[in-house]
C-alpha cells in the first residue's frame, strides 16, 4: 500500500473500533473488512483481528459492566460451551475461497446488526434456556476461531430474537463473550503458529482509541446511528465483494 492507502486504512480502523465498541462488539468482521478491501493475506488476518477483538471487546465491556448491565446468570452458559470451540475452530486451516464467502455472510449480519435493526423491542420475558443457550455457544465459538472474530455478531440478535435480555445486557453480554471467543481462537491459531501485520502495535493502539471513545458513548449516551449506518454501508458493499467476486 502506498502512504495515502494506509493513512486511510488506519483512519477507518479507528473509526470500526469506534462504532463497533458503541453497540458492545470488538468489531473483528470490521477488521476483517478492511484488511480483506487493502488487499491483506488471509494467514494475517484472522490473528490479527482477534488480537484486536480482544483490546476493544474489552474496553467495551468495562464500561457496560461500570453501567450494571452485565448478567452472569446470562453470559456463562454461551461460554462455558463457545471456549473449548473457539479453540477447536482456530486449529482449522480453511480454503480461501469458502473464507471469504463465510465471511461475506457474516459482515452482513454485521451490516443488519450496525443499521440499527431490532429484532425485539419489548421487555425481555423469557427465561433462559440452558441446554438451547450451551449449544448456541458451542455453535457460535466454532465459526468464530473458524474465521476469526469473536461471534458477538452473530450472539446478540440471537438474545434479541429470543427475548432473553434487553440491549445494553445483550451488548454486556456480549463485549465479554467476543473477548473469551477471541482469546480461544488465538489459542487455537498459535498452537499451529501464525503470523501478525507488521503495524499490529499501531493498529492495537489506534482500536484502543476508538474502543474507549465507542464503549463511552455507547454505554453511557445516545449511539452515533447516522455513522453505524455509514459503516454498515461500507461493510454491505465488502460483503457483496467477498460472496459474489
């Protein structure tokens, strides 16, 4: 990339951890959108957006935590079974053209997710299911070491659909989700070696920015829905090209 490419590389990767952070996600597909439009190897990828899930996932969910939105009683199921598959999937060595066609489909969650989309808008009434709860995790934490991210994207309209919690609970729950899905998956990709971006140490110096600024507003303010919309726009257009190109 030529210098003007990665200035702006590093401007949209702020501003992916930003919004990302603001709904409690690490914004691992967003990474992966960005590096897979810049042309990044696949072998880079997938450890370098987890390493960079875990610094924003993180942020985000101290400041959900600080504004006593965490349930306990609703994040352990998911993890207790999404751990052990976040490491299995991680070991897996995955065709180029079926990633980018799984990720394609995820970064449109991410687009249907960042628009603002409800899925549930009443109070939530229903009681957990543990055994249903166990195998959505375990479902979810294998595609996530799978391809990369840390499965909040996919984990939070599910909540929503099955009316378990409200938003900022289903953003809590899942902030802490992404970032033990995420340290898994590393799990699973150095126990078969892997391979960083040269600029990780900016790149993770930058997401935190974005991360702190993102959580803040999300947690404690009004979300900056014009910008998500703008973002899901530019992931919609990444998501097209990885499916269908």
């Amino acid at each position: 990339m030529n210098s003007s490419a990665i200035i702006f590389f590093y401007f949209l990767l702020v501003v992916v951890a930003f919004l990302y952070s603001a709904v409690g996600h690490g914004g691992a597909s967003g990474y992966l959108a960005l590096m897979s439009l810049f042309l990044f190897g696949q072998e880079e990828m997938r450890p370098t957006a987890l390493l960079l899930n875990l610094v924003v996932s993180f942020i985000s969910f101290v400041q959900y935590y600080r504004g006593g939105h965490f349930k306990w009683s609703l994040f352990w199921p998911f993890a207790l079974a999404s751990v052990p598959a976040a490491f299995l999937g991680g070991q897996i060595s995955i065709d180029s053209g079926l990633y980018k066609k799984i990720l394609g489909v995820l970064l449109f969650l991410s687009v249907i997710r960042l628009t603002g989309i409800r899925i549930k808008t009443s109070v939530p009434d229903v009681k957990q299911h543990l055994s249903l709860a166990l195998i959505i995790g375990a479902s979810i934490g294998f595609v996530s070491g799978l391809i990369g991210i840390g499965g909040g994207i996919i984990l939070s309209p599910v909540i929503m659909l099955l009316n378990w919690a409200d938003i900022k609970q289903t953003s809590a729950v899942s902030a802490l989700f992404i970032f033990v899905n995420s340290l898994a998956g590393l799990g699973g990709l150095f126990s078969k070696g892997f391979y960083l971006e040269p600029g990780f140490a900016l790149m993770a110096g930058l997401a935190l920015l974005g991360g702190v600024a993102g959580s803040y507003f999300g947690a404690s303010r009004l979300k900056p829905i014009y910008l998500q919309r703008l973002l899901a726009f530019v992931l919609l257009i990444a998501s097209i090209k990885l499916i269908f190109v």
